[in-house]
C-alpha cells in the first residue's frame, strides 16, 4: 500500500495492528482510519466508505502444516475436522458464515489477528490449530518473511474474489480515491509478485 500511496501523493501512517476486523470498520466509519485493504465490495459498506478499484484477485484457501496427515479438503468438511481451526475475522461469503458457526458451537474455531500470529499458532507445539484459512498468497508470503515453514495448502480455494482499498467517507475525498486509481493503473505489476509465490493447484 506504502508505494500506491506515494505514487498517489499521498503518505501512510500505519497505526498499531488491531485486532478485531469490526473494531477496525468502525473506526474507518467514524473517519479515525482512514483506509484499509484487503476489502471486500458490499452495499452495506457504500453508505460510509469509498472503494478503489479492484487491485488484485483474493484467493481464500485452506491450510495445514507440511507434515500434516490431512489430505484435500472442502470447506463443508471443516465441522468434522479433528482439531480447532485457525480463521481470521472479516468477511469470506455466506458459505463460510455458515460452516463457521457449525465450527464454533463445536468451540473449535480460533481467531488470529494477523497471518504471522496465524502461523505461529499452527506451528505451536503442539499445535493450536490443524487448518489454517486466509489469503493464500498472504499466508504464504507471511511464511516466507518469518521464515516459517511453507503450509501445504489443501486443495483449491473455496473463494475467488477481487479486493480494493475501502476509504472513509468522512476523512477521505472522492479526489484521493481518483489518485489511488490512477497510481494501480499506472503500475498494474504492485501485487504481481504476490501471485508468483503461489502453488499450482492440479
């Protein structure tokens, strides 16, 4: 984000992670932040948010450690999953809302507030988690820069959608948002690397 917000002369104060995805919407609702990423287009957000365009296909997957017994795996086949899952908040399609309420009247989904606290947790000994969901480009670049073990992921990813930056209506003009369109256009290769770490998936 740091360099499509340079391009878009603009500069980015990053503030301290916070941990609930809810907390973090309303605080952009409220205009004391100013942009996220990683944000999903939905009509319920257009009342208090400005959205970019879409910079980069969001591929939501499943993980386990490489030497994890586990084989492929669906969404639906979580709530029978021997172990707690490792999921982070937000907002990955009603088929997930459905299966993780399953998972948590079972009292096995675990939240994590970023990828690295994520890995540390499936790679706690013993493990705090057995499957891992998230970004599967972000996950596996999160292991690569904490030098952590690559998950396998388990099989394709059961969410395929494209993300923007999502911008508060009350701190942010229409006019800044027209600069971070212009700066994605101009480098359409920011994200490409993201891509690049990802495995084939037969």
């Amino acid at each position: 984000m740091v360099i499509v917000a340079r391009t878009a002369g603009c500069t980015i104060e990053r503030l301290p992670e916070l941990t609930r995805h809810s907390r973090r919407l309303m605080l952009l609702e409220q205009g004391e932040v100013d942009v996220l990423s990683l944000a999903s287009l939905r009509p319920k957000r257009v009342r208090y948010a400005h959205f970019s365009d879409p910079y980069r296909m969001e591929r939501i997957g499943l993980f386990a450690r490489a030497d994890s017994t586990l084989a492929s795996l669906t969404l639906f086949d979580l709530p029978n999953v021997d172990g707690d899952v490792l999921a982070p908040e937000g907002w990955f399609g009603d088929e997930w809302v459905k299966v993780s309420r399953t998972i948590k009247r079972k009292h096995r989904l675990t939240r994590y507030s970023d990828f690295q606290h994520g890995l540390q947790l499936l790679h706690a000994t013993p493990p705090r988690g057995v499957v891992m969901m998230g970004d599967v480009d972000l996950i596996l670049l999160a292991s690569e820069q904490h030098r952590r073990p690559p998950p396998r992921l388990l099989g394709t990813p059961f969410k395929v959608e494209p993300v923007h930056f999502m911008f508060s209506r009350k701190s942010v003009a229409p006019e800044t948002v027209a600069r971070f369109n212009a700066a994605l256009k101009a480098h359409p290769d920011f994200f490409k690397a993201l891509s690049e770490r990802r495995p084939a998936i037969n």
